[in-house]
C-alpha cells in the first residue's frame, strides 16, 4: 500500500452548535444539497445549516455553517433518514416509520399532511423513468414482510406506484431506473420491479454485519461482499471493475471518482476504482455516517460534522510524479476523464504522459520514456535540450514552463556517469531517427537533424553518412563547425554538397587525399572523388581538378570523361576534341579515351581511329626496342593494334602503311593490304613471308565479314591457289592446302578445286573435303527439289482457281451498270471481281479498292 494524500478531513459543524453541553443528543443522519446542510437527531430534532466554504492562505479549504433553524417533528422517536428533493422544495424525513415531507426552508411539514407510513428505509430514483420532472420516485422497505414499495411523491402528496414481494427479507436498497439492488438476509439481488424478473449476485450474511447497497453511477451499484471486499454490479448482475479490498468492519461506503471510501470504528479508507489499490488511511473514531452528496463526502460521528475534501487531481497527479510513482499517476490522470472537460484533459493528460517520459528518461528506462514520449506528442526539442550544445545557435526554442522535469542538463541527470551519458546519447539518437520523418517533426526538422549529425558525429556512427546523402534539414553552419571539430571532413564534403557547394566539398576531399588533414572514413576516396566528378554537372568544376585526377593516376583518372552519363554527353556534355587536346600530357589516360570513343561509343569519326592506331603502334614498337625484337608473341598492345585494323574502317589505311612499312610489322602489313582490296598480296606475306597457315585462313574469314559468299569463296580460292602453285617440292604448302579443304569444305567450289587439284593426290587424302562436297551438293539438289515442287504446288492452285473462276458465264447488256461509277457498259471489256461484280476496266485501274456495297473483292 502506498499512500497518497486525495482528501483531507475538515470540520463542518461542531458539538458545541448543535447539541451544546447537552450529552444525551446524538446526530443519527444527515443531508446536504447545495449550500444546504440538514441534520436529523435522536431526539426527533432536524437543524438546518448554510455552509460556506473558504480557502485559507496555506491553500487548503474550511467551513463555516451558520445555524438557520431547528424543529421538533412532534416524534418521541430518533429521525431516522434525510433526503431532499430541491425540484419540490421538499425535505424527506424518515421517523417512526413515517415519511413525512417538509419545508426546506422553514422545516414545516406540508399542509395537507402527505406522508408514507410503514417504511424502514427508502431510496430515492436518480434515474427516474416517470418523465414529470416535478415528481420524485421513491422505493422503500416495507414493514410489511418481503415487501417493496414505488411511490411518486409530489409537492403536496404521495402516490403508490407499485408493490413487489422478495423471496426474503430485504435490509437495504438502491434505485436505478425500473432496477433495484436488494439487500436480502442472505444474498444481494438485483430486481426488476416493472417485469418483477430478479438476478441472484452474491451470498452475504446480514447476521454477521449490516450491508451496504449505494448506486454510484448509472446502472451500477456498490456492495459490502463476504472477506472485506466492496464488489461493483451493473443492473445485468455483472461486474465491470475488479473489488477493492477494504476493513472486515466496514460500516459505510461512499464514492468520489476515482475513489471509493469505506469507513470503519477507527479509520476512513481511500481506494483507487482504477487499480484497487488503498491510496490513504485518515484516523476516524466513532464514526457511524459516510455518504456523498453531488460529489461532497460527509462523514459524521455522534456529536459532529466533518466534510471529506478532495485535493484536485492534477494536485494528486503532480505528487505521485513528484513520488516516481509513474504507474499509479497515469491510471489517475486517464481516469480523472470523466471529471474534466473534454479540451482541458487532453492538455493535462498529454503533459502528465510527457513528465512520465522524462521520469522514466532519467531512470534509464527507455522504451517507456520513448512511448510515453511518443503518445504525448512531445516536442521533441524539449528532449534536445538537456544535451548540452545539440540544438542550433540560431534555434529560438524556449522549454515548457512550468517544466516538465527538473533537470538542467545531462549532466545533472547522470551526476556526471559516462556509461549513462552514453546511454543516454544512444536512446537520443534512436528516437531523433524513427521521429524525424513523422508528424512530430513538422515545424523543426532543422534542429531534429542537426542534432542528430552532431550525435553521430560525436559518436562516429554509422549513420551520420546515410544521413548526409538523403534528404535532410540539417543547418550548414552548426553542422559544419561541429563536423569539423570531431575532424569529419569527408561528411563535411557530403554536407557541402547537400548544399550545392561541390567546389568546397571536392576540395575538402582532395585535401584528405593529399594528406595536408586526416580523416580515414574512406580508404577509396580518390576513387570516390572521379566517380563524384563523373557525374558533376559543373564542367568548370571537372576541369579545375582534371590534372590533378590524372596525376594521382591516368587509367582510373580518366574514368571522370570516360564514364560519364550518355546522355549528360549528348546534351551539354564534354567535347571529345577538347579533352583529348588536356589528355596530351598523359598517354595512358589519351589511349583509354581514345578506346572509349571508338570501341566504346562507336564513333566513326577518322581522327579519333587514327589517331588511336597510331598511338596502339608507337606502344608497339617501343616495347619491340626495348625487347630487342626477340619477343615473338604478339603484347597486348599488338594485339588491340592488330584488332582494330581489322574491325575498323575509319582509319587512314595509307598514311598507317607508310608508318608501318620497314617496321617488321608482317600480320599488320597483311591486314592493311587487305583493307585496300590487294588480297593477294596479303596472303602472300602471311603465308610465304609469315609462314603462318593458321592467320591466312582467319584472314579470309574476316576479310569477307559482311560480304557475299562469292566473296568469301573467291579468297579461299585465292588461297589455295597460292598453296597449290608453290610446287610439288613445298611439302609444308602440300599439307596446309589439304587441311584447307578438309576444314572449310562448304567454302569451295568443287567443280573448280577438282580442276585445281594435282592428279598425284588420292581420294583418302580429300576425303573430308569430297565427303563435305557431296554432302553439300545433295542438300543444294534437294532443297532446290523442294523448293521447285512447293512453287509447282502453288502454281496449281492458282491455275484452279482460274479454271473455276472461268467455268460460270457472264451476262453483259447495255442495262449492266458499273459497280464503281454506276454507269452502263460501252463495249464488252470489263473486269470481273470474285463475287461476281462487274467494273469498268478504267474504273479498277483507278481504284484499289471498290464501293462498300456489294463489295467486288480482290481484283482477278
């Protein structure tokens, strides 16, 4: 149990003013409605009191009741019950088993002398189902046995409603609407006088102590049950809310939202409806009264008056934050709902959750402080605050006030604890991340993302790069003075170019580069900056800092021209002569460019080709002086040499000849004279100056690419001509033109190599060749058969069609009119369409096609 101050027990109504040094007199029940205070006697007395109610300067309230009269009701017998009903100005007075219905004012009973006889006790109807509003519905426990009775009770009379027997004896009870809530002998019941239906609730023994029946809300009432429970039943005969456990010797009850209060011999108990639990115990003997007026707790003993106040529940709410007692402050501020306005709750409710955050913020339990954060809408600048130095410079944030915590910064919150700071920076970050893209950011995205840089910064995080390269609001001032004091630079740069500043960015990264600052977030940066410039719009930007890309290294240098967006190039982009002519002073970085242009782009521009064929052969022959010639196996750069002067046509083949010539360049020499058309002598020098068999054959399959097969067969000829024409003595030649034709069969003519061919040669030694020959010629027969039977198959059908379209006869007279023109036939020439329509013969010739109806169809 844990205690909190909800109410403090003031006196309304001495001893000394109500029963003087007269010891006998004891108060038996009492009444307040409005300012109004009745007190009824057990000497048949009612005193009626105005209370008015002070503040004192210590803030706490007190009463002062002024007597206004007191009367006799003429009894012998104590007044057992008070109840007003203010609508009929009418006092409800219980004694001797009578109701009797006086003045308010002047306590006079009612003239014609209206009164309820034979009641023990009686209940007033708060949710009365009789719709005159100047009437009250009264139920009362009958002398009679198991008897209740319904009476309307007007201003001058009284009338019976309706008379209910119950299976016992009932003790007490409580009204809502057609429903009542019985205390029986031995069981509480809830009973519906209209149908007479009951519902059995719970067995209690009246015998062992008296019960309590009290409606406190609509359709719900609350009883005394068995082992000090005070249970809650609805009119369904269900319970909606757990018991709250309260003294074995409970004498009365009353409610106050949230709270229930339970009185016994000694002590008044307070408990939470919202959690059950016994929130404070005031000291209170001889107490025998407890009930609640509109909201007001008067207890009394038999001498005097005292009145429960509540403190206010923000009052409440404030100390249980003040206490740490997070929990238990919540569930009151959530269920303080219904005893505040709709518009000032949310703003007390939110702020409650918002100083809940913070007190579980400094007990380091943090995803409590981020959902109460969260579902309070806080904003989250307050939270900024404490870290010294993360909000911006220029942010015009002032916090909350009153303050929702007490802490000056972090460092008072963790009295100085690195581990906690820590802590404390992570939470930080984690939250600034998932809020800074939803609704709780709007309005200062600045100071959420710069404080979030200068978190990850501090930290060197992870996340301070991915941050920097998405949309962010971060401020280049603060930022970049705080990137710079944690040595940030290449974020800095990033920063920078956020903000469209890529000339200071790429010069913060040539620095690191160079190593005049030091910052190793990037082993690649080099890298990092060609490819950044590739894609730089800024031509003036690229140009400042080509040469030095280029120095630092020409093959990944060139990759800022290299690389470059296609359509960038198109569009506003570099042009090709301008960059070779900066690419002069750099070689590598000039032939990868020139590759680029033409291998890459395929631009079929003459200088760019020649250009880098020369390039290809003056690499060519230094590497030939430095090897001395003895390297046989063409390099790299001979064989990029050798491939372009084959695929290419855009060269100066002459002016590449005369470079070549008297070089040693054989296989180049071959290519160009193939590029001029002199196959022969191309030929010739790769098989007779090369020796090469192999090249000479791949040389007639590339020296036909894209030509016709006459092409290509009349430089295998050529070949095989100059295999043959060496002499019976060159064996070598002998072989080479044997496996010619056994390897590319389909490339000969048979009839003229048979002619060629020495008539010293077997048939086994061509027999591939001769295999591959008849091969071909019986597929050419067959498919030429094939093809001559399916033009014979077509032919026929078309001759059909004639015979058929010939078969039926044509009538022509001077009335036949011309389908097209409409006009009468002149003379016996005509054209006949498939469906029978006839047209002048001018008619088709200037028409393709013929009127929509009837539709000739296709001409024959």
């Amino acid at each position: 149990m844990m205690n909190i101050k909800a109410f403090t027990l003031v006196s309304a109504v001495e001893r000394e003013l109500l029963t003087g040094d007269r010891e006998h007199i004891s108060i038996e029940c009492v009444e307040c409605c409005g300012r109004n205070l009745y007190v009824g006697t057990n000497d048949c007395f009612i005193y009626h009191f105005l209370l008015e109610e002070k503040t004192l300067p210590t803030g706490t309230a007190s009463f002062i009741a002024t007597k206004q009269l007191h009367r006799h009701l003429g009894f012998k017998k104590p007044v057992n019950e008070l109840c007003a009903a203010s609508a009929l100005n009418r006092l409800l007075v219980l004694c001797d088993n009578s109701i009797t219905l006086v003045n308010m004012l002047n306590l006079e009973p009612v003239p014609s002398g209206a009164r309820i006889k034979g009641a023990t006790t009686f209940a007033v109807n708060e949710n009365p189902v009789n719709g005159d509003p100047f009437c009250v519905e009264v139920c009362i426990i009958s002398v009679k046995r198991r008897t209740v009775q319904m009476f309307l009770v007007y201003e001058d009379r009284v009338q019976i409603v309706k008379e209910v027997s119950t299976p016992e004896q009932p003790l007490a009870v409580a009204v809502d609407g057609y429903f009542l809530c019985l205390a029986l002998t031995t069981q509480y019941i809830i009973l519906n006088y209209s149908t007479g239906l009951s519902q059995d609730l719970f067995p209690y023994c009246s015998e062992e102590k008296p019960p309590i029946v009290k409606r406190i809300g609509r359709q719900e009432f609350l009883l005394a049950g068995p082992g000090g429970l005070g249970m809650f039943a609805t009119v369904a005969g269900i319970s909606q809310r757990a018991p709250v456990h309260w003294s074995e010797n409970v004498i009365g009850a009353a409610v106050c939202f949230p709270y229930v209060i339970a009185l016994d011999d000694e002590f008044i108990t307070v408990h939470s409806m919202l959690d059950q639990q016994q929130k404070q115990t005031l000291p209170f003997k001889e107490g025998h009264i407890l009930q609640d007026f509109e909201g007001r707790v008067i207890v009394a003993t038999s001498k005097g008056v005292y009145i429960l106040v509540p403190l206010p529940l923000e009052k409440q709410i404030q100390d249980l934050l003040a206490s740490r007692r997070v929990e238990e402050a919540l569930v009151l501020a959530k269920g303080a709902r219904r005893n505040i306005p709709k518009d000032k709750f949310q703003v007390m409710y939110r702020r409650v959750l918002q100083q809940a955050g913070f007190i579980q913020f400094a007990q380091l339990q943090f995803l409590e402080a981020k959902e109460l954060f969260r579902s309070s809408q806080l904003d989250v600048r307050e939270l900024i605050s404490l870290y010294p130095f993360l909000l911006p410079t220029s942010s015009s944030f002032t916090r909350s006030h009153p303050p929702l915590h007490e802490y000056a910064d972090l460092n008072q919150l963790t009295q100085g604890d690195q581990e906690k700071m820590a802590k404390c920076k992570r939470f930080l970050m984690s939250y600034l991340n998932e809020v800074r893209s939803t609704e709780v950011a709007n309005g200062y995205k600045e100071d959420i993302d710069t404080a979030l840089l200068k978190l990850y910064a501090e930290a060197d995080h992870d996340s301070l790069l991915d941050l920097l390269v998405t949309e962010n609001f971060c401020l280049l001032t603060d930022s970049a003075a705080w990137l710079e004091k944690h040595k940030k630079y290449f974020a800095l740069g990033l920063l920078y170019h956020y903000n469209k500043q890529d000339a200071s960015a790429v010069q913060l990264w040539v620095k690191i580069v160079n190593g005049d600052i030091q910052d190793s977030t990037r082993s690649d940066l080099y890298e990092y900056i060609v490819d950044f410039l590739t894609y730089c719009l800024d031509q003036e930007l690229v140009w400042t800092h080509a040469d030095w890309l280029l120095q630092k290294s020409e093959e990944i240098g060139v990759q800022v021209f290299t690389k470059r967006p296609l359509d960038e190039k198109q569009q506003t982009g570099f042009n090709p002569d301008d960059i070779i002519s900066c690419l002069k002073k750099y070689p590598k970085a000039l032939v990868k460019y020139l590759e680029h242009l033409v291998i890459d782009r395929r631009l079929q521009k003459e200088e760019y080709h020649t250009h880098l064929a020369i390039l290809y052969l003056e690499e060519v022959l230094r590497q030939r002086v430095a090897t001395g010639g003895k390297d046989e196996d063409a390099t790299e750069a001979q064989t990029k040499l050798r491939r372009l002067l084959q695929k290419s046509d855009s060269y100066r083949v002459h002016l590449l000849k005369e470079k070549i010539q008297g070089a040693g360049l054989p296989m180049e020499s071959a290519i160009l004279h193939g590029k001029l058309g002199e196959h022969e002598k191309a030929l010739h020098i790769l098989v007779h100056e090369m020796g090469d068999f192999s090249a000479a054959e791949d040389y007639c399959l590339w020296g036909s690419e894209g030509q016709d097969a006459a092409c290509r067969q009349h430089l295998f000829h050529t070949l095989l001509a100059m295999y043959l024409h060496a002499g019976p003595s060159a064996h070598a030649l002998t072989v080479a033109a044997v496996d010619l034709l056994n390897h590319h069969a389909r490339e000969f003519d048979a009839t003229q190599v048979l002619q060629l061919l020495p008539d010293t040669w077997s048939v086994q030694l061509l027999c591939p060749f001769l295999t591959g020959a008849m091969r071909d010629s019986i597929h050419a027969r067959r498919t030429t058969q094939v093809a001559l039977g399916l033009a014979r198959s077509e032919n026929l059908i078309y001759m059909y069609d004639k015979v058929k379209l010939k078969g039926s006869a044509v009538w022509l007279s001077d009335k036949k009119l011309c389908e097209l023109c409409q006009n009468p036939f002149g003379e016996p020439v005509f054209v006949r369409y498939p469906n029978g329509g006839l047209v002048h013969t001018h008619c088709a010739a200037s028409r393709h096609t013929t009127p929509s109806s009837p539709s000739p169809g296709t001409r024959t």
